[in-house]
C-alpha cells in the first residue's frame, strides 16, 4: 500500500467505528428485524457482521486462522447490549492493532494471506460502507464522513490490492462489490460513485423506515 493510503490508518479505522457507533445508537428497539442492503441479513445481523468481524480480524492477528474466522464468522457476538458489544470489539481490535509489529503481521486471512496493515485498510472500508447500509436500513441521514469518503476513493486500489475479490480489478469475480445495472442519471457525487463501486446503489432520496430496500442488494464480504 501507498505511504499515502497508510498515513494514520488506526486512526481512520477508529473514525470509521464511531460513524457506525453513531448510527448504531439510533436503533430503536423495534427496527432490529428490518431489512438491509445486504439481502441476507436484518438490522441486527449486519450489526453482528461488524462485531464479529472485529473480533474476528483480533483472532487472526494473535495467531488464529482462516478456518477459525470461517467457523465463527456468524456467531452471536451482540448478546443482550448490541452497542456496548460492538463498541467493545472495535476498542479491542484498535488496542491489539497499537502493538508495534501488529501492521507487519502475515495474517491468514480467508481472502488469502495478508499483511496486518491491509487487512486494518479492508476492515476500514467495510465499517464504512456498512455505516451506509445501516443509515438506509433505518431511514437516516446516510451521508458518510467526507474524509472516509475522500481516502477511500482516492485509494481504492491499494487498500484491495492483489486480492481475488475487489471492486477495482477487471479479472475480479465481482461477486460483492458489481456495479448495479444501468447509470446514474446524473454525474453523482463522491460518495455516490464510491458507494456504485462498492456494489451500492444510492437514491437521492432516502426511503422511509421500514420498507425494503430499493436497490440492488449485495451480502458483505469476508471481512
């Protein structure tokens, strides 16, 4: 990765938790069961993706494997205090991430082996992008962090270099992050066009709690 796109990496994996802390809070305790983006998962489910994959990438980067992260990629990690578990796990992986050699670490990761530092720059973009599917879900403001946005989009290919499956490379399967069918009607914002790369579909306005999802859905990666 680019010394650009490595600049204060924690520090962007911590923002991008807290933006979905932040919309996570919102959750009224009605809207758990409500559909995502990501077809295969409700509100808490794709809350559970986010929690258990922190923990997950924790396991990798103190020794564990890909068969492990496989084996317990849907296992309950919220119990009864979905935001209390989910802050947990991003404080846990962020104190795991501050050891000094945790961004050189060969992880095994199950898209394949991966340097610590390019698995934090994966986990990034997943909060991120799921920060969107869950604002949807829930009929928010679904405006990202402007500085997400802009470090995403202007390194996309770095952070999912040499990996089998991205949403930048033309021999990737595509089988997460397709561009939707058809073009925008108009020349899209930043956040728009990264939000198509990433698979996502954005309306311009927003549909109203508790009705399905008006766009292309796609189930998060391995993350």
């Amino acid at each position: 990765m680019t010394s650009a796109a490595l600049d204060g990496l924690l520090d962007r994996f911590l923002l991008a938790g807290g933006e979905f802390e932040r919309t996570l809070r919102s959750v009224r305790p009605g809207q758990w069961t409500l559909p995502t983006p990501c077809t295969d998962w409700n509100v808490r489910q794709l809350v559970n993706h986010m929690a258990r994959g922190n923990l997950n990438h924790h396991l990798l980067l103190t020794g564990g494997g890909r068969a492990e992260f496989l084996r317990l990629r849907d296992a309950d990690a919220l119990g009864d205090s979905p935001v209390a578990a989910y802050t947990a796990s991003v404080r846990r992986l962020a104190d795991a991430y501050g050891q000094s050699d945790a961004l050189c670490r060969i992880l095994d990761h199950p898209l394949g082996p991966l340097t610590g530092r390019q698995a934090l720059a994966v986990r990034t973009a997943d909060s991120t992008v799921h920060t969107w599917d869950l604002a949807t879900a829930l009929g928010l403001d679904d405006t990202l962090h402007p500085a997400l946005v802009d470090w995403l989009h202007e390194h996309l290919d770095a952070v999912y270099a040499g990996l089998p499956e991205t949403p930048v490379d033309p021999g990737s399967t595509h089988r997460y992050f397709a561009a939707p069918p058809g073009e925008p009607a108009e020349a899209p914002s930043r956040q728009a066009r990264l939000l198509r790369t990433m698979g996502r579909s954005p309306k311009p306005h927003r549909t109203p709690p508790g009705s399905p999802p008006a766009f292309t859905p796609r189930r998060g990666l391995a993350q």
